[in-house]
C-alpha cells in the first residue's frame, strides 16, 4: 500500500481555481495530507483529512475524500502567484507517510 | 521559533567521506524521522525513532546510521559517501505515531563530488 499518484504538472491562470488530483492504495490510511513545497524550502503542512471524513474546507482550500474510490484532491480557490510550488499527496500508512510524486502548479499571470 | 531543524543547510563534499547532519525539534514530540528526497523531487522515509528508538528502518544502505541522544534529538551520520547520496535530506517530527500532524524541516542539500 506504498503507491500514491499524483499528475506532475498543472498550470492554472490567476484568479480561477485550482484542482490537484492525486489516488492511494491503502484503504486503511489513518490520514491522508497535502504538503506544498516552495522551491529551495522545506515541506509545508497545508491541510490533512481524517479518513472517516469526505470533505475538509479550510480558507481557500477544500480537501475531497473519496475512499470508495481511494481519490484525494485539493482545490485552491482564486488561485494566486504564491501558490506556485509543489503539492505532495500523501498517505499515512504503517505509522509512515508515503508521497506521491508531487504535482508542480504553474500559476499564469 | 523554529519547530524543527535541520544543520548543516548545504553540504559539499567528496566521495569517500563521512558526514553528519543534525536535527532538533523543540515541540516535545516523541516521534522523529528521516526522508530523502531525491533529484527528481521524490521522497521516501528512511528511518523513525520513537523515544529513541528505531521503530522503521527502510532498504537503506547501512552506510546509513541514525543516532537518537534523545527525544528531541535525531542525528544522521553517513560512512562512506557516493554520489548517488546527493539529495536533500528532510527531518521531520510528530507528537507520536498514530498523530495527524508530521512538521519537517527545512532540508539539508548534501552534494557529494
């Protein structure tokens, strides 16, 4: 249960909404989170969902849980230049997170 | 405050060496662990420690040798250095296994020549 994948890019226009998809394996993950990595920085907490949960909404970002399915998005509402990075899907799965490949976010003036 | 953190930042050094990297998270967690990520932005835990001691341990070369001194403390020393060691390594810290939050810090380059 070590396969979580993620698209490698996407590029979104400033202003719309952003939508980050990302499946995993293991359907007995406690946890499931998105990490955002700036270049050159660390890994960032954004937002994480319990699995009993389907939906988490926090500011600008929602977080979707389909477990029927083993599918995680994020959304990032009014999509801003600061919000180009790298976002990490990850499960947490044998009291260790495994990531997916991270989707690098491109946003366009 | 820094949470969790990470010494050195960058690293350089030639192959054959053996090199140390030190982190340190200051939020009384018990949980502590070591990824790599690699040229191509993929990570993989390496190790954790829970009160000091070993509770993962991946496929990694034993050339790998994680130390605990102490809960707040998770050291990386590396015998032996290839180039295929060149990544950034990431710390990262949790209150205790089965807690949502892991906080990581801000990675250390290690280059070797």
């Amino acid at each position: 249960g070590e396969d979580v994948e993620q698209s490698l890019f996407l590029s979104v226009r400033e202003g719309d909404s952003s939508v980050i998809n990302c499946t995993y394996t293991d359907s007995s993950s406690t946890y499931l989170y998105w990490y955002k990595q700036e270049p050159g920085a660390g890994l960032q907490l954004l937002t994480y969902i319990f699995s009993n949960m389907d939906m988490k909404q926090d500011q600008r970002l929602t977080v979707l849980l389909n477990k029927k399915d083993k599918h995680l998005s994020l959304r990032i509402a009014d999509t801003q230049t600061g919000d180009s990075a790298i976002y990490f899907c990850a499960e947490n799965y044998d009291y260790k997170l495994s990531f997916g490949a991270g989707t690098t976010v491109t946003v366009r003036a | 405050d820094t949470a969790v953190s990470q010494t050195p930042k960058y690293l350089v050094t030639q192959m054959g060496n053996d090199k140390s990297i030190k982190c340190e998270q200051n939020l009384g967690h018990d949980t502590m662990y070591w990824y790599k990520q690699d040229s191509k932005k993929f990570l993989k835990i390496m190790f954790s420690y829970n009160n000091k001691e070993l509770i993962i341990n991946e496929t990694v070369p034993n050339r790998f040798s994680p130390k605990s001194p102490d809960k707040a403390h998770l050291n990386l020393h590396i015998n032996s250095l290839e180039l295929g060691d060149s990544a950034v390594y990431f710390c990262a810290s949790r209150e205790r296994v089965g807690v949502s939050e892991q906080y990581f810090g801000p990675g250390t380059r290690l280059t070797v020549t």
